[in-house]
C-alpha cells in the first residue's frame, strides 16, 4: 500500500520534470528551433522523448531531468531516444541526435550520444551530468 505522503512526493517530482520540459522547449524555441513536448512521454518501454525538437533538417529528441546538483540518465532511457529516431524518423543519422538534457536550478547541460556508440551496443550504463560539467551540445 502506497503511503498518502509517498503519493504527494511522487507527484511533486512529476511536476517538476513537467515544468523542466516545458521551460526545455521555451529555450529551444526562442533559440531557432521547432519544439514540442511528447505529453505520453513515461517510464514505460515506449521510445518516446520527453522533448522533439527540428531545426533545419535536424531532428533533436531529448530525455529532460531536473535535479538540483547532478542528473543520472539510465542507458534504458538512452536507449528510447535511439530506437526512437531509428524507428519513426526517416533520415540519415547525421540529422538525427539524441541529447540528455539536465536542468540544474537555472543553468542547462546538454549531452549529445554519439550514435556510434549506439550502433556499436557501447552505451555507457549510465550518463551522469554534474552541475560542474560542460555539455557537448549547444543551442546556437
């Protein structure tokens, strides 16, 4: 049974990735880019991302977490945003990236999986942002 505060506590988290997302396309937006959040993004096997995003002929699917020091991206979820843009997006992988997103109070990092990684089984077992780190993916 599901304690009335363990319910509360998971809703507070849920709003929080929530609000993350949407703040995630304002700035893909107001920086160039098309951008929507996938509202069915969830937990569960299907490969969605929490954030699509196209701008010129790319396509950009985004796993979004906020935390407040450092930000942990399961392979599993990883893995979702590839079979995504491999399953439903028919271009070449050159136009087609698959970016982990941590917001960090108010400041973003972005991490862009290199598909040869991907194509190659070699996905770390985790991807760790930490607020001290720099990204490998800007919006400009």
């Amino acid at each position: 049974m599901v304690r009335e505060v363990d319910k509360e506590a998971i809703r507070r988290w849920r709003k929080r990735g929530f609000y993350s997302e949407n703040v995630l396309v304002k700035l893909l937006q107001k920086n160039g880019f098309n951008a929507v959040r996938i509202p069915v993004s969830n937990p569960s096997l299907n490969p969605l991302p929490d954030v699509l995003a196209r701008k010129g002929s790319h396509v950009y699917a985004f796993e979004v977490k906020n935390a407040k020091y450092y930000a942990y991206f399961p392979k599993q979820q990883i893995e979702k945003l590839f079979r995504f843009l491999e399953e439903l997006i028919p271009l070449e992988n050159q136009y087609k990236h698959a970016v982990v997103a941590a917001h960090l109070g108010k400041k973003w990092i972005f991490k862009e999986i290199n598909w040869r990684d991907w194509e190659g089984k070699k996905l770390p077992e985790k991807v760790r942002i930490l607020k001290r780190d720099r990204g490998n993916f800007k919006l400009d």
